[in-house]
C-alpha cells in the first residue's frame, strides 16, 4: 500500500486497516514461530504498514482538533 493510498483513506478506514494488518501480522507471527515462512522480510514490511497507517491516524486525529 503506498503512502498516497494511505492518506486517502478516511479515520475509521485506517481504524479499521490497522486491526485488519494487526490480526495478519499475529498470525505471520505465530506461523514463523512454528515453522520459518518462506520470506521473513514480510513480517517486518507488516510492522512498516502498521506503522505508516498508525501515523496517518494520528495526524488526521489531530488535524481534526
């Protein structure tokens, strides 16, 4: 998902985005731990999207201050 896809998304969609990445990157979580997956770098570009989305809603939240 690239930034401008991001910044076009309302708060509640990027609420919703983050839980939805959140349950995906436990579960990547959770398989690498049982057995190593195939490409580990998706674990920490999973960790990157959250991190994105999260500072989006923050900045949206206090824009609307």
């Amino acid at each position: 998902m690239e930034n401008k896809d991001i910044i076009a998304l309302s708060a509640q969609e990027l609420k919703d985005k983050i839980k939805e990445e959140k349950a995906g990157l436990n579960k990547l979580t959770m398989n690498h731990a049982i057995s190593p997956i195939e490409n580990p770098i998706t674990i920490r570009s999973a960790r990157k999207l959250i991190a994105r989305l999260s500072t989006e809603l923050t900045k949206k939240e206090k824009a609307s201050k």
